[in-house]
C-alpha cells in the first residue's frame, strides 16, 4: 500500500543516472490484492503515440480505489486506472514478450485522467 513496482526492461539505454543505465522500457506497477486490483504505468520512449500511459478502466468502479504510482512522492494513480489483478497479469507478460504497450487492455496517455 506504501511502495509501486518499477520493471525496467530495454535493450536500448535511455538515459544514465548516478542509479546506473535506464532502458528505453518501463512498466511500473501497482497492486492492493485486497480489492483484487491492480494499476499500470507504461513507459516507451521511442512510440510516437503515447510514450506514456495509465492503463484505463472504461467502467466506472462502485468505490474509489487509489493505487500507490510513486511511494517516494505519495503520488497515485488515478481511479480511472484501476484494473483487475487479471488484466494486469496478462499485459505485463505480453509487455515481456513483445516489449510493446500490451493491446489487450485499454490505456489513457498519462496526465490525462
């Protein structure tokens, strides 16, 4: 409830920090199996569409569920982007099997919730 996970995954280096190389990839998610859902962040810094998105809930959800984006900050994930455990699972094998934004689920570009 206090941490996200971020998956680096790239056989390109983006940039360098004092952290070391980060690749052109990255999914970063969020889960609270309590509610039995989960939250996504994608990262692909050479697609021209939408090199940043949230996965995206198209049906509204009876009850606000806020999944942690960034523990260091506090930051959230909009309730928009509340997907099930399932669906998540699902897009982030065929992330680590295609390097592509999974299409089985839907995305919003990110800062637009």
């Amino acid at each position: 409830v206090e941490w996200e996970t971020t998956l680096l995954v790239g056989d390109v280096e983006f940039h360098q920090s004092k952290d070391g190389p980060y690749p052109d990839h990255q999914m970063r998610i969020s889960v609270r199996p309590s509610t039995g859902y989960a939250a996504l962040h994608y990262t692909d810094t050479s697609d021209p569409e939408m090199s940043m998105a949230n996965s995206h809930n198209p049906s509204p959800l009876s009850m606000n569920i806020y999944l942690v984006f960034n523990g260091s900050t506090g930051a959230v994930f909009p309730p928009t982007a509340a997907i099930p455990v399932e669906d998540a699972r699902r897009a982030l094998y065929e992330w680590l099997r295609t390097r592509q934004r999974p299409t089985h689920i839907e995305w919003r570009p990110y800062g637009r919730d």
